[in-house]
C-alpha cells in the first residue's frame, strides 16, 4: 500500500501521542511487581502490544481501557508459553530475552522480518556470563533463553543500542546475586539508560551509578507497584514540530511533557540553533524563518531525531551535518542509506557518511515515489517531506501502527493533503 501526499498547509492544533519508550518499561516494571499497577496514558500501538503479549506469557494478568492498562503480577516470571513474539519491536525482544534468563523454562523469542535482521548477540553474551544458556541463528532472532541467570558482573558493549543495558539492569534486580554491569566502549542513546533508570524508581527500584554510563550495581529487589503516567513522545513531537516548519500555519502541539527525562527533547535545541523561535505554554507553537540557519548536529544519543532533523534540508541556506549516529543503521531498517536515497529523490543534496549526513537544500523540488521500507518514522518523516515538495507518493503507512497509529487521521485534521492508494 502507498499513500500520495501533496503540497499541504497545516494549521490548528494536533495531539502528541504518549512516549513508547515509557510505555514500553512501565508495562515490563508493572509485571515484575508484585502486586497491582495502574498504568494512564499508555501508548497501545504494535509495538507496545507485543510487549503486553510478552508479559502475559510472563505470568502478568494485563487488561486494557482505553489508554488505561492495568497490570497484575505476583512478582516472577512464571512462564505461560515458550514462545514469544516481538513483532517489530527491539525493546520488546532485548528486555523479554533478558527476561527470559530469570526462568529455568526455555523460551524462543522472535519477531517480523526486519526485526530478524537485528542484532541480538552482546545481550545473549551478557546473559551467557551470568548464568543463562542462549542460542540465536547467527547472533539475530529467533533466539533461545533458558536460565536461570544467578548474576553476578558481566561486560557488554555499549556501541549498538542502549536497549541491551536496559534489559539487563530491569533483569538483574530479579536475580540472586544482583547485577554488576561495565559497559564497553562508549554508550549510544544515554539518555535511554536514563529513561529505563527513572521508571525502575517509580515502581521501587534502585540502581547504583559507580561510574555513569559505565559501571552500574543493581541488587536484587524487589518491584512494587505504581500509579504510573506516561508522559507526551518526543520522538514523535519531533516528526510534528518539522512538519510545523515546513508546512505549519498557525499551527499548535498539544502535550504532556511530565517530568521524565527524555533525550529526543534536544529537538528544541536543535530547532532553536536553526532559527526556529518556540513557545512552550498550554500548547506548543514555533514560529520558523523563511530559510534555516543550517549547522552541525551530534545525534549520538538520540538516533531517533534523525528522519525530522534531514526533512528540515528542504527549508534550509546552509548545509545540515549530521553526526555521530551510525547506529541508526540498526533500527527497523538502514535509516542513513535509505535517507540519503529517498531524500536524494526529492532533489535535496546528499553526501551519506559512515555515521551520518550531509544535506543540502535542493535547487529544484522533484515529484518522486519515495521508498519507506516498511519504517514508521521513515514514512512519517517522507510524508511531511512529500507535503513539502507536492504530488509525491510514500508507500507502507500501515507501519504508523508502531509508534503513532493515527498519523495520518490526525494530520489530514489540520490539513495534510494525504490519501491511500490502492
């Protein structure tokens, strides 16, 4: 499926969608507790949906009402099923492997397609030296777990996702010996580490920093249940606020911002180096110059800012340099290569790096068919630039269902001029 996409002009006032990232620790948290949690403005898309699915094969008895979920857990891991299915979701499949360790069954754990191409293997290496048995199909899922991990201090490298460290500092508050991690090498997307380490608290645990993002203690504890609310995503405010500069008119963001750290936040830095003037008050307004400033943007520790940080190329007098995210070519797909081609398409001036990219604002807007390849915020990201350049198509919306399902219903509301093709 495909949608065509044309010149827009959007104005109004459009809702953020909840965080997936806190959506995703509060239901893993809620069922590792013992006890009964009540989770409030919980992002239910394709994503968190596996991880819901996950913790019932876990033992948790999970309803959901709207955006309310409900979790019940006696505490442990008292497995349901042997098999789990992260669909397309990496924090899905990294904390449920760790997960996993904590049970002496033997659970296989796999996902789509494009979740099968990623990498798994310093996690099940991590797992293997405290105490669990692993196997995978050339260090991608699927893969087996069997514990149970007794804990202990083990290694891991820290230059292909933060996910990995998460799923063993959730875990290893649940096994005997606690958990002892030194993280090799630097740590991409820090502030994710932060994010799984502040939602351990709300619900009772503890993690103790020896040197940060380097060395962290975990003891075994116990998790207690919690109120818990998700606050607004800025991974996905940061795909609306490009669409505001490129297309906006009068146009307004409605959040809920909490007080949780979140790293995609630098996009209001990241905005304002570019000559973009923003207003946080009950709503969200910019007000964005004719031409963008340009600059140099390290994107280490939010690899996600990288589609709506390209897309503003199209608006701007100076080059755009992004850098320091090569570990964006381990997502869902390829994001760097599939950018520097899809945006090349559109007449926008690509040097693709190993790490990054180099962006020029086009001499001449051009008419194309723009490949997503079956990624949510690639297809985001290439339908705000199709509304830019006019009479463009983009293919695969159903992928929205992961991160913001209703993209496209709440775009066409302040006036994005985009329709499904057969």
């Amino acid at each position: 499926m495909k949608c065509k996409v044309d010149k827009s002009c959007l104005s109004g006032t459009i809702s953020c969608p909840p965080n997936k990232s806190y959506s995703h620790r509060a239901i893993f948290l809620a069922s590792l507790a013992n006890g009964k949690s009540t989770l409030r403005n919980v992002l239910l898309s394709r994503d968190t949906l596996a991880t819901v699915s996950a913790c019932k094969v876990f033992g948790a008895k999970i309803e959901t009402s709207g955006s309310t979920v409900t979790v019940e857990s006696k505490g442990k891991i008292t497995p349901q099923s042997n098999q789990i299915d992260a669909s397309n979701s990496g924090t899905t499949i990294r904390i449920s492997a760790a997960l996993s360790s904590l049970s002496e069954n033997t659970i296989t754990l796999t996902g789509d397609s494009s979740l099968q191409k990623r990498p798994m293997q310093p996690l099940l290496d991590a797992l293997e030296q405290l105490g669990a048995h692993c196997t995978s199909r050339d260090g991608k899922p699927p893969v087996t777990v069997k514990g149970k991990a007794v804990g202990g201090t083990t290694h891991i490298s820290g230059s292909i996702s933060s996910q990995f460290i998460s799923a063993l500092v959730i875990a290893g508050s649940k096994m005997k010996n606690g958990l002892t991690l030194e993280i090799d090498g630097e740590l991409v997307s820090k502030p994710y580490l932060d994010s799984t380490i502040a939602t351990m608290k709300k619900f009772g645990g503890t993690v103790d920093v020896i040197s940060p993002y380097k060395i962290y203690h975990t003891p075994n504890q116990e998790y207690k249940p919690n109120d818990f609310v998700v606050p607004s995503d800025f991974s996905s405010m940061a795909l609306l606020l490009s669409a505001a500069v490129l297309l906006g008119n009068e146009m307004s963001i409605e959040a809920s911002i909490g007080d949780l750290p979140q790293g995609d936040q630098e996009i209001l830095t990241y905005l304002e180096k570019l000559g973009v003037r923003i207003n946080i008050g009950n709503k969200i307004t910019i007000t964005s110059p004719t031409l963008l400033n340009g600059g140099r943007f390290d994107l280490s520790n939010n690899p996600d800012l990288l589609p709506p940080m390209a897309i503003l190329a199209l608006k701007t007098s100076k080059p755009i340099e992004i850098y320091n995210v090569k570990h964006a070519r381990f997502k869902e797909t390829d994001r760097i290569a599939i950018l520097a081609r899809e945006l090349a398409k559109i007449g926008v001036g690509v040097i693709e790096k190993e790490d990054g990219l180099i962006l020029e604002a086009p001499k001449v807007l051009k008419s194309a068919e723009l490949e997503s390849s079956e990624d949510h915020r690639l297809f985001m990201a290439l339908s705000i630039a199709g509304m830019f350049v006019g009479n463009c198509t983009v293919t695969d919306p159903d992928s929205v269902d992961v991160s913001y399902p209703t993209f496209v219903e709440d775009m066409r509301k302040i006036g994005a001029k985009i329709s499904l093709l057969e």
